[in-house]
C-alpha cells in the first residue's frame, strides 16, 4: 500500500491548508485540496516535481510504500 505524507510533510513546514499548499505550489485549487487530503489515486511528474521543490525533499517523504500484513 502507498501511504501519502504530503499533507504531514506540508504541516512541519509551516502549510496548514489546503489553500497555502494551492498559493505555494501555483496549481488549482482542487488539485491542492486532492493533494491535501490524499485523495488521489495517481500523481502527474509536474506536480510532484513541484512538491519536492517546494519542500526541498526527495519523493520518499511524500509517498511511501508499506508492504500490507498479508
């Protein structure tokens, strides 16, 4: 299972909405409020490149695959 640390990622770094995440990154605002919930099932290159320089990370902090129990 992927587990998305976005939203996690954003609030120690200072971003505590929805709508800071849209103004920082420069992209619609249900694509930050998708973004910010999790809810998504796919990412676009563009914007996970702008989420790793936003937050000066590498993806790993933002996705990250947990084997499930099974």
């Amino acid at each position: 299972m992927i587990s998305v640390k976005i939203r996690e990622v954003a609030e120690k770094r200072g971003i505590t909405t929805a709508y800071q995440l849209q103004k920082a990154m420069d992209v619609q605002p249900s694509v930050a409020a998708r973004l910010w919930k999790g809810e998504f099932t796919k990412i676009d290159l563009g914007t996970l490149d702008k989420l790793c320089t936003l937050f000066k990370c590498q993806t790993d902090k933002l996705l990250r695959y947990e084997p499930d129990g099974g």
